[in-house]
C-alpha cells in the first residue's frame, strides 16, 4: 500500500542528505562531470530543482513541463550556476514541493506525468524520492548505491521490474536478491526465463542503468539488455 505521508517524509529526509553532500563541495565542483554521461554535477543540481517544481504541476493538474525542449534548455540554462546558486535553488524548490504535499488533496485521484503516462498521485512523492536519491549517487560524491536506504532499494526494484514486465525487449525474468526476495519482469521478448542474482545494490544498478550488470550471476540465458528508461 502507497504511503505518501511516509514518503514524504522520506523526502525531506533524502533531500536533506543532499543538501548535505552537495554544500560540501568546492565551487569548481559544480562544472566537473558526473555520473551521467555528457552532464556535469551542475547538470544534475539544475534538474533536481527543475524536477520539484515539475511534480509540483503534476499535483495541480498541469502539464509537468512546458515542452521536452523547455525541460532541457532549462537545465542547460542553470547547469553553470554557482554552487550557491544551486543550493538555492534546491532548497527553495524543495519547499514548494514539500509545501505542495503536504496541502489537503485526493491522494487517489490520477495524475499525468511526461509522455502521457499516468500515475495515482499518492505515488508522486515516491517518484520524487527515485529522482532525489538515485541523483544524489549520480553526482559522484561518495554517496553510493549501498549506501541507500534498505527500503527504498527493495521499493525501487520492484518498481522498475513492474515497469519492465510485459516489456516486447525483454524476456520473462527472476530478480533474485541475495537475502531470498525476488521480483518477476519482463516476459514480451522471445528466449528465458532468465533468473538474475546479487546483492539488491547491484540489481538496482542494473535495473536503473547505473551498473552493467557484470557482478550479477545469470541463469537461463544471456543477462537482458533492458530498454533505457
């Protein structure tokens, strides 16, 4: 069952980590590469705040941005801001997210995210909660993957599994973690079923893109090469 008050929570709590990490940072910092292939760390500060104010349309029945052009130049626009700036930024975008969530709402009503994909909105702060951790491991500050909370790893892979199942590219999949939890994706691709091993840290890489999946033990059939998200 989707919690939003505790995802919420869960919010504040993980954008303060960042807030944390990132205010530690020089200012030259900012204009060095992150994880992300062709973005800077400032690249990655500039969407956070840019998403928070996204989900932020998404709760008042807006579109969540103006135009996929819109959402790009924006952050080429802010990438090169000062460290200050950004923290700014983040923090005052942060507030209106938190501001927003925590107005009286129907959590049950459907809400339309980019691409004509729709969601409950009691499940918006999670997806703000993916975008704030997974992003924090993306600025290649120290912040890892098994750093994350237990929780939201279990949470998010179940996520992405759901997203990928029934998938035409991907064949029927076992996520086996190593404390014995598995998930099931996939199955609209020839070949399988396929069972995928490791530590929930190294399957969440995979499933999200950050790893590729070469400490993870396959059975079944080559390793699936997952569709970008």
């Amino acid at each position: 069952m989707i919690d939003h008050i505790h995802d919420l929570a869960s919010v504040r709590e993980a954008t303060d980590r960042l807030l944390s990490a990132a205010s530690a940072l020089d200012g030259t910092a900012v204009a060095e590469p992150s994880r992300l292939p062709g973005w800077t760390r400032g690249h990655v500060l500039a969407h956070l705040a840019r998403n928070a104010d996204a989900l932020v349309n998404v709760l008042r029945g807006l579109p969540m941005y103006a135009s996929a052009e819109a959402r790009e130049s924006d952050i080429e626009r802010d990438a090169a801001r000062p460290l200050a700036a950004h923290l700014d930024d983040l923090r005052a975008s942060a507030e209106r997210f938190r501001a927003e969530g925590d107005a009286p709402a129907d959590w049950g009503r459907t809400v339309e995210l980019r691409n004509g994909v729709t969601d409950r909105a009691a499940r918006v702060p999670f997806r703000r909660l993916v975008e704030v951790e997974l992003h924090h491991v993306d600025l290649g500050v120290g912040y890892e993957l098994e750093d994350l909370p237990k929780e939201f790893t279990a949470r998010e892979i179940a996520f992405l599994a759901e997203r990928f199942a029934g998938h035409r590219d991907v064949p029927a999949t076992t996520v086996a973690a190593e404390d014995g939890r598995t998930w099931t994706t996939g199955g609209g691709a020839a070949g399988g079923p396929v069972t995928v091993r490791g530590s929930a840290a190294d399957l969440l890489g995979w499933l999200a893109g950050r790893r590729d999946g070469s400490a993870l033990g396959v059975s079944g059939g080559p390793l699936p090469a997952l569709p970008p998200l």
